[in-house]
C-alpha cells in the first residue's frame, strides 16, 4: 500500500507537470511526443477525448472507460486506477490538459513493483521461518531454564519416594518453584515428625508391653510346673491367678489406650452436640465403682461443646482416675465444671517441678508412680482429646498441696445453645 501511494503521487504529480506543459497542444497537432516534454520516459502515454483515444508508442490500447471519461468532460479533476493490457497490469493516472476536452494519460507497469513484492514477500517469509526457529529455539532454552528448578524438585520428590529419605529439599530464589519446595520441605517435616512419633510410639508399647508379658508368662509357667509336679497349695494357686488377671488386665488398658492414642485424627468422627455436666456424670459414676473409697466433690454447671461423647467421656474419666489414683484413702477429689473449665484437684503430693512439663507426654511416668498400676498413657489421651475439640489441658501443683488438671473446651451454656 506504501508503495502503490508514492507510485500514485509520482504518476500524478508527472502527469499534471506534463498536462500543463504550454507546447502540449501543438505537439499533439504535430504528432510528436518527445519524452522530456513528459518527464516520463518509462511509461506509456495516450490523450483521450471524447471521441477518440490514441497512443504514442504503438502497444496494446488500454481499456480506458468511464473513469477517464469522467476527467475528460470535466467531472473530475483526475482518476488513478489500475489495469490490464494484455498480460501487463498497469496503474493509469488520468488529468485534464490545456485544450478543452482533451486529457492526457499516463499508464506505469506494475511489472517492477510487483516484482519487487515477490522478493519482499520471500525475504519477509525466510525471516519469518528463521524468527519462528529463533524464537522457539529461544522459548525452549528460556522454558528450560526455567524448568530446571522444577526437574531438580520432581528428581528429589522421587527420590524420596524411592529411599524414604525425608531430608528437606535446598530452597533457591524467592519464586513460585521456591514456594513450592518450601512448601514440601513442611510437609517432609511433618511427615518426619509423624514417623518419629510413630516410632516412638511402637518403640515404648514394645516396651510397655514386655513387662506384663514376661510377668504373665511367668505366672503361667509356674501354673503348669505345679501342675505337672502334682498342683500347688490352693491359697498360692488363687494368688497366682489374681495376678495373671491383675496382669490381663493391666495389658487390656494399655493396649485400649494405645488404640485411642494410634486412631487416625483424620479418620471420620461421630461429631455431635454434647453436653460436658451429663458426661462428667457419667465419669464419676464409672469412676465411684473402681475407687469407692474415694469421694467425689463435684460442682458443675452445663457446657455444650460440639465433639465426640465417648472420646470426652475418656478424657474426663482418665482425669477422674488420675485424682483417685494419687489420693489417700478416704482422700477428696474436687471437681469443678463452670464455663467450659474443668479443674480437677486430688488431695494427692502434686507434681513434681521437674514432671510438671512432660505430665501429658506419651508413657511418662515419674519415678514415684513407676511402682503403681498404669500404662502413662491416660494423660496423653487427655491432651490428644483436647487438641482434637480445641482446647487446651494443663497441670500444675495446688498452693495447700494436691495437683490440679485443668481441661478447657470450647462451647456455650444451655441458653446459648
């Protein structure tokens, strides 16, 4: 288009120069066209009237029509259009000269323009192909090198899955690929933390449970060496039977709270709306049958809290039990439930200072309460119970001595609910 419009201009501009030309007309009666009268030597020229078109150079006539008609009687000061004389195409620029009635046409062959396209056309598809190829060579070095972050951590990722081998991922840059490898390296933490939770978790019910084993399988050999030798006395016999029970027993809790401690916190829960007071009631109750000695002060008041009845109930009863265990006989335990705080308090010799951060840890039993019943999983089960409904459980040692366990729950009284 460029092109064609300085064409357009230069045709234009010639054929007014020559059309103004005061020798024109003679030159015209005369019959002679002498080429700088024009100024266009490389193009064909013809007059056109109304009657009649001629050429001064002998080729194929041009088609003219109605556009240089148009110029010739004065309807236009000028035409510019393109055509075809035989196999040529030509743009023709049409313009009025000094006779009336007679204008003057001069037509130029697109040959060269047309052929100068060609070449363009070619150059701009070979640097077309070679901008394709160079941007995509580029894009793929760029992507790349881009990537490489992304291979490095996919590499990493699986070799982690093969080994097993949970050491965190180096974390470069501050972009989405670090992000993400930040991301991973919390997720192998909390996968570390996981296992090693789980190992210790097996490693002390290994431990745990060796004891009540051996004690039972001795108790057992004794049984049957009696009774291979003859039977023993049955006073010895009864003894020996209460405490293989004594013992299946005790293996019977420590393998419940080893469940409770190894359930899924993901696995689906029988959510409900509960009532804290009716389950502490139904603690006590339980917990009255296996310490009748004990007495319970209890004051409580209603606490709904949206959670699990039977894991609350747990948590409640192992606090119950936890008093009633470090109480002396005929001992007091008070119990307090008021806005979602549950304070239980034994009449027992409290906490040790050193105890007091690992009372709720998993199988931590103090050097006092190793000679004692228990598994010292009861208070872990406490916490877990609590962290599960959003709460909090702390321990600490009362002022006139006696520990104090506090379990605090989110909820609402009976006129919020």
């Amino acid at each position: 288009m460029q092109m064609q419009a300085s064409l357009d201009a230069s045709l234009l501009d010639r054929a007014e120069s020559a059309a103004k030309t005061p020798t024109l007309s003679e030159l015209t009666v005369e019959m002679r066209w002498p080429s700088w009268a024009f100024g266009a030597a490389d193009v064909r020229i013809a007059f056109i009237t109304t009657s009649r078109t001629w050429s001064i150079d002998g080729g194929p006539t041009l088609p003219l029509g109605k556009q240089e008609m148009a110029v010739v009687t004065g309807k236009d000061a000028h035409s510019i259009r393109t055509i075809e004389a035989g196999d040529t195409r030509y743009r023709v620029v049409t313009v009025p000269t000094r006779d009336h009635g007679v204008a003057l046409v001069i037509a130029q062959s697109l040959d060269a323009q047309e052929k100068v396209l060609g070449r363009l056309g070619i150059v701009m598809l070979l640097f077309g192909v070679a901008g394709v190829i160079a941007a995509g060579v580029a894009g793929w070095g760029v992507a790349r090198s881009g990537l490489r972050p992304v291979f490095r951590l996919t590499d990493r990722v699986e070799h982690i899955a093969r080994t097993e081998d949970l050491t965190p991922i180096a974390v470069e840059g501050n972009d989405e690929i670090a992000r993400l490898s930040s991301a991973f390296n919390t997720m192998l933490a909390a996968l570390e933390a996981s296992r090693e939770r789980q190992r210790q978790l097996v490693g002390d019910a290994g431990h745990e449970l060796r004891t009540p084993l051996t004690s039972l399988r001795t108790n057992l050999d004794l049984l049957l060496q009696a009774d291979a030798a003859g039977g023993m006395p049955d006073d010895a016999r009864a003894e020996l039977l209460d405490d293989v029970q004594a013992q299946i027993e005790e293996m019977t809790t420590l393998i419940g709270d080893l469940v409770e401690l190894g359930r899924d916190e993901h696995a689906p829960h029988q959510v409900e709306l509960v009532d804290l007071k009716e389950v502490l009631d139904r603690a006590i109750a339980r917990v009255r049958r296996r310490a009748s000695s004990i007495e319970f002060d209890v004051d409580a008041e209603d606490w709904w809290v949206t959670g699990e009845s039977a894991a609350l109930e747990r948590a409640v009863m192992n606090l119950l039990d936890n008093a009633a265990k470090w109480s002396p006989p005929d001992g007091t335990v008070t119990v307090r439930l008021g806005d979602g705080v549950l304070t239980v308090n034994d009449q027992g010799p409290g906490f040790a200072e050193a105890d007091l951060p690992y009372v709720f840890d998993r199988f931590y039993r103090s050097q006092e309460s190793r000679s004692m019943p228990g598994s010292g999983l009861g208070l872990s089960i406490v916490r877990q119970t609590a962290v599960r409904h959003s709460g909090t459980v702390a321990a600490s040692n009362l002022p006139d001595g006696g520990a104090c366990l506090t379990l605090r729950l989110p909820g609402r009284t009976l006129q919020q609910a």
